[in-house]
C-alpha cells in the first residue's frame, strides 16, 4: 500500500452543520476545491448579514447532505450576474445557507459556504480570489495574498 493510499483511506471527511444541526454537509477528505473565494457582492452581504462570504467550489458529486428530517429547502436567485437562476440550500428551521449551485455551471458546482464548517475547517479553504471588491466597505481590508476582482470574472 502506498503513502497517498493510506492517507485517503484513514483521512477523515470535512462536515458542516446549521446552528440546530438538523442537518449536515460532508466533503470528503479527497476532494479538493476547484476555487476559494471571499464575495462580497449583495447577495453575500445579506445572506451573511456582514460584509461577505467566503466560499469554496466543488464538483457537486463529492458533496453528500444528511437530512434525515427532511428541511433542506432551496431559493432560486433570479437577478444574478450570469442570468440564470442561482440556487440556494438552507436549512427550513434555523435559515443557514450551505451552499449555492450557480445556472451558469448547471447544477455541476456547489459553492460551500465555508462558515458553515465545523472544527475549524474554514482554515483549510483560504480565499485565493476576492469578487466583488468595488462592493467592499472601508472598514475591510483586501486579503493579502488574494487576487482582486471589481465584479466577477467570467470564468467563475
Ligand atoms: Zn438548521
Ligand atoms: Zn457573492
């Protein structure tokens, strides 16, 4: 057996719950992220009642949801930067959102949100991009390291 094999193997899953914990959201250990990002655009200021999200994209296939009392409920953002339909899964009790799937991707990328993860996993999704920067109000700083975009960039 090989290093990379016994690491996979004995790794354990990233979760993520909402504040009751009705339900939980699992990454497992091998999947990486194809982008991590803070957004600071409007409907990630509201839907984080703060200046931003940080976020990070997977192939929806390595996401699995547990929601054994059945409250993922989903909203389809209508007015979006690509034009279609962005939808958001939130719990129907306690309202956190764990992820969004953009139109643009059609239903193949799921954007965690990463403030939802538990242990202190959001270390491990460190924004490398921040969109939306022309929305970021005086009081924050960029992030150092990250690459700045006024908007979003047509290849998110
Ligand atoms: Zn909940
Ligand atoms: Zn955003």
């Amino acid at each position: 057996m090989s290093d990379a094999t016994t690491t996979a193997a004995t790794a354990a899953p990233t979760t993520g719950t909402c504040l009751c914990g009705a339900i939980t959201l699992t990454i497992p250990a091998a999947a990486v992220p194809l982008k991590s990002m803070s957004c600071y655009c409007t409907h990630c200021a509201k839907n984080a009642g703060g200046p931003y999200q940080t976020n990070a994209m997977f192939a929806t296939t390595d996401i699995s949801v547990s929601d054994p009392q059945g409250q993922l409920r989903t909203y389809s953002i209508l007015d979006t930067f690509s034009g279609k339909p962005k939808e958001k899964a939130f719990c129907g009790t306690c309202g956190c959102t764990f992820y969004t799937r953009p139109g643009h991707h059609e239903g193949k990328m799921t954007v965690v949100k990463t403030g939802i993860l538990d242990a202190g996993a959001i270390a491990s999704f460190q924004p490398k991009v921040e969109l939306y920067a022309r929305d970021r109000p005086q009081f924050c700083q960029a992030l150092e390291g990250t690459k700045q975009f006024d908007t979003m960039p047509m290849t998110h």
